[in-house]
C-alpha cells in the first residue's frame, strides 16, 4: 500500500507533535504507574520487615527476660544453699564447747593445795580424765565436791583409791564435760 500524504505541512506537524504527545503521555502514565507500584512494593516489604523486626525484638525481649529469669533463679538457688550452710555452720556452733569457759570453770573449782598433771579431753563426747596430787585429803574431798556441783560437768566418777591416804595423794577423776555453750 502506498500512502500519500495529502495534508499541508503544518497539519502534518501538528499530528506528529500530537502522536508524539500521545507517546509521552502514555510513557509518562506507565512510568508513573512503574513508580507507583514500585512504592507499594516498597512500603509493603517495609512493612513486612518492621513486622519481622518487631517479632525478633519481642523474641529477643523473651529470650533475655528467660535467661535473667534463669539467673535469679541460679541466684536464688545459690542464696539458700549459702543460707543453709550459715543454718549448719550456726548449729555447729550451738553445739561446740567453749573451751576456754570450762577450762576456767575447772580452774575456778581447783583449791590451793591441788596440781594437775594431766588434763585428757575426748572433744566429741566431752569425757575427761583429770590426773593429779593434793597435799591432802580435805583438799582433794573439796576439789572432787566443786566439780560434782559445777553445772558444767557430769558424771563425776572418783575411784575410792583416791581417799587411802590422808597426804601426798595422786589422783585420778573421770568426769564429763557437758557439750552446751
């Protein structure tokens, strides 16, 4: 087919410019359309990934507030193990002997005239056997009489032996010492 163009050059001008306008119009509407789109996507995976980000910071929130609650409860765990070595350590020493209390008790109760010799104490049981020499028996008779009135010991044991001689006796008590602070 042969085309003539029969119109005058300005028409021809004109309906060049207006194809052409046509042309740009319609690139310009789908490039806007492009753009548009391209923004929903945008704001769309924006979205999405606030949402992600949102979800992991709640995760990460839970997961710190899980180990925080893990150790307290390490911590606690810790505080009533500490707590209940104190409440042993404290019954242990409810229990033990003060030392120094008896031994001063037992010198209170030793009169002028008496010397020990030997002084053997069973630190569990609290048996003790107390050796010596008194100048006589008087002297010896008040000494073994204070340690039977004495609440810090018990079971005072003196054997008759003790009371033969009437001067420059050797003697030997076994007694118990009462495990009470």
């Amino acid at each position: 087919m042969i085309s003539i163009n029969i119109l005058p050059k300005k028409d021809f001008t004109r309906l060049k410019q207006e194809r052409l306008s046509s042309w740009l119009l319609l690139c310009a509407i789908s490039l806007l359309l492009f753009l548009a789109l391209e923004a929903g996507a945008v704001f769309y995976f924006v979205g999405i990934s606030q949402n992600k980000t949102n979800d992991l910071e709640q995760q990460i929130s839970q997961a710190r507030t899980e180990i925080e609650q893990q150790k307290n409860v390490e911590l606690e765990a810790n505080i009533t193990k500490l707590n209940n070595l104190g409440k042993r350590l404290d019954a242990i020493y409810q229990k033990q002997l003060l030392w120094h209390k008896t031994l001063a008790d037992l010198a209170e109760s030793t009169p002028v005239g008496i010397t020990w010799k030997s002084l053997n104490i069973n630190a569990f049981s609290g048996k003790t056997d107390l050796m010596g020499h008194a100048d006589n028996r008087d002297q010896l008779i008040k000494f073994s009489q204070q340690i039977e009135d004495n609440d810090s010991f018990s079971d005072f044991v003196s054997p008759l032996s003790n009371l033969t001689s009437k001067e420059n006796i050797d003697f030997t008590f076994t007694f118990k010492i009462k495990v009470s602070p």
